[in-house]
C-alpha cells in the first residue's frame, strides 16, 4: 500500500508554525506530568544489513537483531477483554525506517475501508513519532487496520482549549503489508494472529530531517500503539501502548509520555 504525498513547499509553511507552535505550548503546560529528558525508556533501532521487502512475513535476517518489545500497558478497560499479546520490532536503512507489530488476536475486526477516516475503532496499528528527542507537542501520526485503510496526519496535542487538533492535509507515502491467520469480521470463528510491516521514508518528516538526521546515537521521540477490536458490530476495543500514558481520557497523542527510539550500527 501506497499513500499519497503531500507539497512540501506547502509542509515548509506549516513545520515552521509548528515549531514556535510547540514551543508555546510546552510552557503552556507545565503543570502536565512530564518525563524528564533522558530518561525516557529508549528502543535501540539495529541497522539493516540487507534490503527490506515489505510484506508482513518479517524474513529478511536483519529482524532476528531487532529489539523485540511489547505493548505491556492496557487501557479502555469499562468491559471485560482479552488482554492480547503484541510484539513491536523496529530497524532502519539509510532510506527508511522499518516497523513491525506482530500481534495475536482471537476476531480479527476491520470496517473502516476510507482513506483519512477511523481506523482505529478496528484493530489497528499506530505510531506516533518527531525526530527530536523532545517532542515539541507536535507530531506525525501513522494509524493503519489491517485492511490498510490509512490515517496519517500531523497532531497539534492539546493546542485550544485543551483539544488536539489533527492536520490531516499531511498525507505522506510509505509502504504497508498485512498477513494474517483466520479470517476477518467473522465472529463465528476463532482467529489467532496478524502482522503488520511499515517502510517509512526519512523524507516524509521533511523539514524536521535536517535536525536530527539518521545516524547511530541520534535518538528521535516515539510511542507505538495496538487498537483491538473485539466484536464486528461493537464498536469497544482495547488499547495497549509500548510506553505508558498517564490518562487514556485525553486519547493516546500525549507526548510528554513518549519513549525514545536511538539508531545504532548493530
């Protein structure tokens, strides 16, 4: 899957808001719970040492040296569900950065089918990254379902009247593959498990390249997300995150509790 790409003559505009933007609202918030900088958890990103197929099976060598974590943090929990387990992988080339959610699931659940809409009422991956190791209160978001339909956007996290708002103009392209083992919306069955491999092109954050370039020590502010939809017409789904947030009621775009992601030459 390919998304569209946005005019970066037009991005240049809007990241230089965002700056000053980000900036502000870091002193706006002060009273917010922060995380100190470095000491965030960080997430050692190995370097590739071949080319990277995109196609969800995860068979090129380089994924037996990615660091292999979980999303251990569970929330939404106002009904009964299964806490499900995930498995997030993540490494990179000099054109891109790779993820991997490997994730079991007993329904598989995806209705969402339009481009910039809701996928993540399904089951759905998410991630949330700024290559900086602060993360401005800004962001770029990637949510994907596993019928690929795509939401991708800048965040502008709590900016008026403590609401975030999403600039959904930014439409990048990066590649998405899904496989998976049962079968979907059908919740006569028992289904087991799916996998998700993004491809994220360095040059879709733009403006934001020059600041923090890919190269090993440089480390970059993120937080990876599981949506879990457990039923076809039910729109209750779970919500596990590799970092911890402080209060899911303000959703899951809360940058003061992003982790770290580092490069390195391993």
């Amino acid at each position: 899957m390919k998304c569209k790409i946005i005019n970066h003559s037009r991005l240049k505009g809007i990241f230089t808001v965002l700056v000053y933007l980000g900036t502000g609202l870091f002193l706006f918030s002060q009273a917010e719970k922060q995380l100190v900088i470095g000491q965030q958890p960080v997430y050692k990103v190995s370097r590739a040492s071949e080319p990277i197929i995109v196609d969800g099976k995860m068979d090129e060598v380089s994924w037996k040296n990615a660091e292999v974590q979980s999303f251990n943090y569970f929330y939404r929990g106002d009904k009964p569900f299964e806490k499900q387990f995930s498995k997030f992988r993540m490494i990179w080339d000099d054109e891109n950065l790779y993820l991997f959610y490997e994730c079991e699931d007993t329904s598989l659940t995806a209705r969402e089918k339009n481009f910039d809409a809701r996928p993540y009422l399904d089951d759905c991956a998410e991630f949330f990254c700024i290559p900086v190791p602060d993360s401005l209160y800004m962001h770029f978001g990637f949510e994907i379902n596993i019928t690929k339909a795509a939401y991708d956007y800048i965040v502008l996290w709590r900016y008026y009247n403590n609401r975030t708002i999403f600039i959904r103009s930014y439409n990048p392209v990066y590649q998405v593959e899904v496989t998976y083992d049962g079968t979907i919306n059908n919740d006569k069955d028992k289904d087991k498990m799916w996998r998700m491999e993004f491809a994220i092109p360095f040059t879709v954050f733009s403006d934001f390249h020059f600041i923090s370039r890919p190269k090993a020590g440089v480390r970059w502010a993120f937080q990876a997300v599981r949506q879990d939809r457990n039923y076809v017409d039910d729109r209750f789904r779970s919500t596990s995150t590799l970092f911890p947030i402080y209060d899911i009621r303000k959703d899951v775009h809360q940058p003061s509790r992003f982790g770290l992601l580092e490069f390195t030459d391993n």
